[in-house]
C-alpha cells in the first residue's frame, strides 16, 4: 500500500472527527487541530487498527501525532505484519 493510498484510507477515517472541515494534510497535528480528546484518539485508532488489521502499542500512539507520523505508523505495522 502506497504512503497517498494510507494518507486517503486515515483522512476518510478521521472524517466523522473533523465537523469543521480542517484541511487535512501529513503535517495535520491529529489531536491539537482537529480538537480531538484523548478517548476520541483513542476510538480512531482503533478504527485504524482494524481497517489495516495491525496493532499500535500505546507508547506508539502516544508519541504519534500528524498524519505523516501515523502514516509511517501503519506502513511499519504493515510490513512487520
């Protein structure tokens, strides 16, 4: 899978957390401009683990906070299968 195919799949999961319409990039801080509270962190990460079928550890979400750095998230998760 593709870094743009990753970027697409996460900002169509991060939709139903983004009513204001923030314009989502790799750089977009998750948490910090999408005002998001760390339980709604934590269902769109589990969201994201069941659409790439991974897991991500706790100390990783919590030193994850752009998309770009999600996205290396999930392609390393991937890989490792």
């Amino acid at each position: 899978m593709t870094d743009t195919a990753i970027i697409d799949e996460i900002c169509r999961l991060l939709a139903p957390h983004n009513p204001k319409g923030v314009p989502l990039s790799a750089a977009t801080d998750i948490p910090k401009e999408l005002n998001i509270d760390s339980v709604g962190v934590l269902d769109f990460i589990m969201e994201v683990e069941d659409t790439f079928d991974i897991e991500i550890p706790m100390n990783v979400v919590a030193e994850t906070h752009t998309i770009g750095d999600l996205v290396k998230v999930v392609e390393a998760r991937v890989r490792k299968g």
